[in-house]
C-alpha cells in the first residue's frame, strides 16, 4: 500500500494544483496533451468556493499563516494557477 505524501513547504503549491484540477477531473498530466489548458478548462463559482475553502486550510496548516494571510496568498495563488469561473 503506497503512504499518502504528506502536504509541507515544498509541495504545497503543486498539491494545490493537483486538488484543484481534480475537482474538474482533470489531472496534471492532462496539461501535457492540451497546450491550451489554462483556456479551455474551467470551474464553477462553487467548486472554486470549495477548493477556497481547502486551500485556505491547507495553507494555515502548512505555513501557519491566520485566515488573513491564507487568503491574501490564495488571491495570489488563484490569480497565477486558478481556473477561470464559468457557470
């Protein structure tokens, strides 16, 4: 039975990215066969409001950041990997 990697410093963003696109069930070397991807995929307002919701939880965990500072980086996080919104 192969442990679950445990979410640090240095792969929480890649994990981030791999939760997120999950939720589109997508995986991350899906990227590889649609050069496109950043455009042709997307998610919906509530399926970004639960990634959100994951994130923010995940990154107070790892960095130790108050819901404040979460959010600022999930800002930043979501404005360079996020998927756009389309309902």
């Amino acid at each position: 039975m192969k442990k679950k990697a445990t979410v640090n410093r240095g792969n929480v963003m890649k994990h981030l990215i791999e939760y997120q696109l999950d939720i589109v069930g997508k995986r991350l070397v899906d990227t590889l066969d649609d050069d496109k991807w950043y455009f042709n995929w997307t998610i919906t307002a509530k399926q970004r409001e639960e990634f959100n919701k994951y994130a923010i939880k995940t990154m107070k965990k790892v960095f130790k950041f108050n819901t404040t500072k979460a959010r600022e980086n999930l800002d930043w996080f979501n404005t360079q990997f996020g998927l756009r919104i389309k309902d």
